[in-house]
C-alpha cells in the first residue's frame, strides 16, 4: 500500500526499476519502493529441503537398486540465485537425480549399504559442483533415505547372513570346549594328587543334584570301597594265571614221542698195538699205502618187468537177490 513493503528476517529484497536491477539490496524490516517503476523480489535465505525422488540404477558389480535421498541447501548470493537461474528449486533437484544416479553406478552394492557416509559425502560434491558458484547456491547435507533391493538379493543376502552367523557360533563353542578341556586337564592333575578332593568333588555333584528337586536320587559307589575290592581281588588275581596253564595244557593235544637216534659204535683200539706209537711217533714217517679199493661195477640188469595181466572183470548183470 503507498509502495511500502514488508521484507521479513530471513529474506532479503532485490530491487528492479524498469527491469534492471538495482545494485542496492534491501534489508529485512519496513521498505518503500516506487509503486510504478520498482518491482520488489524477496529470496529466501533459509536452508531448504528438497526430496530426491527415488532413482533406479544398476550398481557396478550389476545390480538393479532403488535409491532414495535428500537434499539440504541454501542460498548465499540471491543475486546469482534470482537472475542466473529461472527456478533455482527445479534445477537443484534435477542436478541432485542425475548426480543420484551417477553416484550409483560408480559405487558397489556393499558400498551402498554399509559405507553410507562416504555416498553421502561423494554426492554431496558431485550436487555442490554446478550450483556453488554459478548459482549462487550450497548445498550443505546430502543423505541417502532408501536403498530397495529386488527380492532374489534379498534371499541371497539373508542365506549370507545366515551362514556367517552360523560360522561365529561353531567358533565360539569350538574355543569355548578347548579352553574347559585345557582347565579340566588341569584340574584332574590337581585331583589326581590328593584323593581327598575328588571325594568332595563328588559330594558337590550330589548336593547340586539335590537341589534341583528332583524324586529320583541316584548315589554313586564311593571310591574306596572300589579300591577296597581291587586290593582284595589282587592276590586270587596273581594265584589264577598257573591254574589257567594247567588248564590250558589240559587242552592241548597229546605230544607225539621222538623217533629213538641210533646209537654210534665205539671203536676200540686192539691189545697187540702199542698205545704210544700212533701219539709218539715222528712227523717224518713213512707214507701210508693208499692203493684204491676194489671197485668193480656192480651187476645192473634189468629187472623182468613182464606186463601183468590185465584182463576185464566179467561185468556182467548179476541175478537180484530175494528174500
């Protein structure tokens, strides 16, 4: 009214006379501009939201997704902002769609879902890149809302996670039964040294056992009344092994006698020689007469080996006998 304008805190007034900008902006509070030569432009210096609408793109390892995100700016030269620019709201989101969707191709799956600040960070720079300087515009927050997985990866993800949870547990008991064998191999050695304790061990165990409530009690034989039947049982132990020879030789077969060994002939010396003359005689004695024995060949005719004879038994049919 009368060419006075309100211009409110978080904005500020471009002024433009006849359609060229005054270089002169208007601050927030009560102003006047001329009615009929000034056209007053508010532009909003507060930081601004804008929903990225969800994007589908294929990952680098080839994998369909759909990813939804949002954008933060503002405005920090409402010079540039107002006349570089037509609509500095529409062009902010298509720049933050394209650079959504370059972003996704050039990043894996795993990176997509587990390292979010880095994404969030990449994108934040590809947006801030065209519209800092030539539109006067920063962007100051970038974060990814969604990531849509197709069905089948989401199968495949959850067997995944399945098998590497599976894979913690069997550690886990593995480590856990190795380090109880080690402290029970220590604890039996401690035991083994004093009697007296696995007694008492075994008392423990009854009296947890009891306190559970339960109807049927069930009390082991204590130990020394074992050790007591062991020590009994010793010397009918070391008296049966000669009874079980016995035994075992009654079972053997009968021994069959040894054919009897011939008995050597002794050769005695006759009366008429003298005993000495063989021990006390000189070495250079007369040589013995070694003329060869009679060896006639013996007489080697054959034998009569007529054939004998092998006539056919009469194999005729005997007449059955009756009765």
């Amino acid at each position: 009214m009368f060419g006075f304008k309100v211009i409110n805190q978080y904005e500020q007034g471009i002024v433009f006379r006849f359609g060229k900008m005054l270089p002169d902006l208007r601050g927030p509070g009560l102003t006047w501009v001329n009615p009929i030569s000034d056209r007053l432009r508010k532009v909003n210096m507060q930081i601004i939201t804008a929903a990225v609408p969800g994007q589908e793109g294929i990952t680098r390892d080839n994998v369909t997704v759909r990813v939804d995100a949002v954008v933060y700016y503002r405005v920090i030269d409402p010079v540039k902002a107002l006349i570089n620019v037509q609509n500095y709201t529409f062009a902010v989101s298509q720049v933050a769609q394209t650079s959504l969707r370059s972003v996704i191709g050039h990043s894996d799956l795993d990176q997509l879902l587990s390292e979010r600040d880095k994404v969030n960070a990449k994108l934040k720079e590809v947006i801030d890149a065209p519209t800092e300087e030539p539109w006067g515009i920063r962007v100051e927050r970038v974060e990814v809302k969604d990531i849509s997985l197709p069905d089948s990866m989401k199968r495949s993800m959850s067997r995944q996670a399945e098998a590497e949870r599976e894979r913690r547990a069997r550690i886990i008991s593995a480590d856990g039964e190795y380090q109880a064998s080690k402290k029970l191999a220590q604890a039996a050695t401690v035991m083994s040294a004093d009697p007296a304790a696995l007694q008492l061990r075994l008392l423990q165990t009854v009296v947890e056992v009891a306190a559970e409530k339960n109807s049927t009690l069930v009390m082991p034989i204590p130990v020394e009344l074992l050790r007591f039947f062991d020590r009994a049982a010793r010397p009918g132990a070391e008296a049966r092994p000669a009874v079980d020879e016995a035994q075992e030789d009654r079972s053997l077969p009968p021994a069959v006698p040894a054919a009897p060994v011939p008995a050597i002939p002794v050769l005695s010396v006759p009366a008429g020689l003298p005993a000495g003359n063989g021990v006390t005689a000189p070495l250079n004695t007369a040589p013995l007469n070694t003329a060869p024995l009679n060896t006639a060949p013996l007489n080697t005719a054959p034998l009569n080996t007529a054939p004998l004879n092998t006539a056919l038994v009469d194999d005729a049919p005997k007449a059955p006998v009756t009765r």
